[in-house]
C-alpha cells in the first residue's frame, strides 16, 4: 500500500524563515553598534525589563531561599539524569550504548551515518587534489552510503582530470562538472537526478562559503571557511629559514590568506620579516600575486616576553593552522587549547598536513578553533539519543515531569505524564 497523508500541514518549520532573518540580521546590526546600551533597550522594549543584566550572586541565594523545597527536589531529580547521561556520552563518546539512569529508565544513543554527503573540492587557482582525498575519504570511512563531488571544470576539459581520479579512487559515488554557488545549491537540492545531500562539506572561495552559510539549516555543513591561515610561534631555538618558508607557504593560498608569527626572539622576528618578501619575490607568477598581497595587508609579526605571552595570543587568534618551533615543544602541546590543526617541531609543517600526512586538512578558520575542530569522521555521523522505561518507572519520572511542566506553565506537556501515571496506578 503507497503512503497516504490523512492530514497534510499547509506550512513547514523554514515558512516564517525569510521574515525572521531579515528581523534578526536588523538587530544584530544594530547591536554591534550601541552594544551594551543597545541590548538594555531591546530587553527594555521586548521584555518591559530595566533591572541589572548580570544576576548577582547575593540574588542567587535569595531566590534560592524562596523556592519551595519540592521544586527544587524536582529539578534535582531533572539535574541528576541529565547529568548521568552526559557522563555516559563522555565515558562511552564514539560509540553506541545504553545505560540504566535509575530503576526501569533506560537511555542510550545510536551513530548513524548520515546517507548522502556532498564534497565540494575547489579547482579555481589552483587545482585542490588533497581536498578530494581528505573530504571523499574520510566520508566513505564514516560509512556515507552516496558520496556526491562537485569541483569546478575548466572549458573543453571538464573538472581537473586528476581530481576526476582522487574522487573515484577515494569513493566517490558521482562526479560532477560544477563549480561554485550553483555546485552548492545543486547538491543542497538534489538536481541532476541525484538525492539531496544531507551535507556539504570542504573548502572553497567566499562565494561557495557565503552559499553554505545561508543554506545551512536546509543542509548541514562541517564548518563556516574563510581564507587558510598560518600561525607560527618560534622562540631563539627556532630556525628563521624555515619559519620564513612556512609563512609563505600558506600566504600563497590567496590575497587575503593571514600568516601569523608569535616570537620571543626580536632576533629571529626581524630576520624573518627581512627573509619573507625576499622569498615571495622568488614565486612563479600566481603565488608570488597572492603571497604579496596577503603578507602586506593580513602578515603579522608579535613580539613576546614569554612562553605564556605566545600561548594567550595564539589561544585569542585560534589560527586555522598552529606550527610550534620551540625548544618546550611538550609544554606548548598540553597548553595550547585553540587551533584547527597543530603542527610539533619544524620537522612537520602545514603543507604536509594539507597534502598526505594523514590529519584532514578541512579546518576552522576566522576564530572557529575557540569552538570546533576540523572534519573528521563524526561530521558525517549523527549522534542520536534514544530512551526506554518500565511502567514502573512513571511512578517517579512522569510524576516528576508533570510537575516541571506545570512550573514552566506548559498544561499540555504536563497531562502526557498524567495520563501515563492514571493508566498505570499511580497518582501525582
């Protein structure tokens, strides 16, 4: 028998969705203006509330005094199985399980691959093979069962020959001649008889970044991407030859690709800065455009007393790429919290990490390292959570469901318990 709707709704969860951005983008605008001031006026405005923003903790305590002690049993009872489950996601984070959080309640999660993954792989200045290697792989390793690639062909040629190669090598599905907005949107919508992509992912230029970002919701994505960047924090030890190279490695990316240096040497600081322009001048055409550009408007060179002082401000960036030429490589390693990929000793170096070395080269960029990593297998999983119960059970969860519900005021919520706990012999 074919599906039937008995009962078809007339709008979706995305019908208001224009008009609310719209609503938003004009508030957010306006904020990074007036800022603190701006903030107190819209809770002013949409709340009718002119009381201090930040909640004191003499506040806390007496609102803690004036809650009847079964509300706080109730959120207790809420707390500590949130946070059971939390410790088993932790103890178990990779893996599928199930835990008893209290007698006759069960919870656990699944990781299910998502089924179709499109990988967008760059081939405007340069012809990006290892994106192809590090999007299609590490999709067909996540388990992804339709692995749609698009990259952008060159006239009576099509897409770049070699990436043809790496993509059915590495398990592409299909192969398609598109490049840019339109790549995004076609896989985003499932054009050219292929399934909607439930995410898109790999590098691009602002326009394939612009398009994943306002399309993000409709599809998922492994990250917002802007230009590749390249931190470097060297001290005395560090070789200046080397870590001039390194920064003009990444610069060539494209005019407005940063190269960063935090140092301690003023020694080794002023050689690099004197190394650098010389070694652009030695590019063929195309980087040599692109590695000017980006080290005379986005280079950076930060002078440090110590260890710490180059730890803070690499943190505050959170460089898309991070090498560590010191002589405390270990040290830098445990401190360092905010990057997208981690570079130790100069015997590595981006580039390695970008070609073959084996760690994916898909990274946050403009900050994100303070908040994710780059894309590894589990961006193309879904960690999905499941719960079970005894009839038992409701005698203290539905209970104590519905009366959370009552307390948040949601009666609807609050009558799923009751019905459960009448059905089952228990009152509440």
């Amino acid at each position: 028998m074919a599906i039937q709707y008995l009962k078809k709704s007339p709008k979706t969860s995305s019908t208001d969705d224009t008009k609310t951005r719209g609503i938003v983008e004009g508030i957010l605008k306006d904020i990074e203006q007036s800022k603190e001031e701006g903030c107190k006026e819209l809770s002013k405005k949409f709340d009718k509330f002119e009381g201090d923003v930040v909640i004191s903790k003499e506040r806390i305590e007496e609102i803690k005094k004036t809650l009847d002690q079964k509300t706080k049993d109730d959120v207790q009872f809420a707390h500590e199985r949130v946070r059971k489950f939390a410790e088993a996601q932790l103890k178990n984070y990779g893996q599928d399980f199930e835990v008893e959080l209290s007698e006759g309640l069960f919870a656990g999660q699944r990781l299910i691959p998502v089924n179709t993954a499109g990988c967008y792989v760059p081939a405007g200045r340069y012809a990006h093979i290892a994106s192809a290697v590090m999007s299609v792989t590490t999709a067909k390793v996540a388990g992804v069962k339709n692995i749609l690639v698009c990259s952008s062909p060159k006239p009576g040629v099509g897409v770049h020959p070699t990436i043809v190669y790496t993509a059915d090598l590495c398990g592409a599905d299909v192969i398609m001649n598109l490049g840019g907005v339109q790549a995004i949107a076609a896989m985003t919508n499932g054009l050219f008889n292929n399934a909607p992509a439930d995410i898109i992912v790999g590098p691009g230029n602002q326009f394939v970044a612009e398009a994943k970002r306002i399309l993000f919701g409709k599809v998922g994505i492994d990250l917002f991407a802007g230009p590749t960047e390249i931190a470097v924090i060297a001290d005395e030890t560090a070789d200046p030859e080397i870590v001039a190279v390194d920064l003009v490695g990444q610069a060539e990316h494209g005019y407005n690709s940063p190269a960063w240096l935090y140092t301690t040497s003023k020694e080794l600081a002023e050689k690099v800065m004197k190394r650098v322009p010389e070694l652009i001048a030695e590019l063929p055409e195309l980087p040599r455009t692109n590695a000017d550009a980006a080290w005379r408007d986005y280079g950076e060179v930060v002078l440090c007393d110590t260890d710490e002082e180059m730890a803070s401000i690499s943190d505050e960036y959170a460089p898309e790429h991070l090498e560590v030429q010191t002589k405390n490589l270990e040290w830098f390693h445990k401190r360092l919290k905010n990057y997208g990929s981690l570079f130790i000793g100069e015997e590595t170096t981006v580039a390695y990490g970008d070609k073959c070395s084996g760690t994916n080269h898909i990274l946050p960029t403009k900050g994100a390292g303070r908040y994710t990593g780059g894309l590894f297998v589990g961006k193309f999983i879904k960690t999905l959570s499941f719960q079970r119960m005894t009839k038992e059970s409701t005698e203290l969860v539905g209970a104590a469901a519905a009366r959370l519900s009552r307390y948040e005021g949601m009666e609807a919520h609050a009558r799923t318990g009751d019905v459960r706990l009448k059905k089952y012999g228990y009152s509440n």
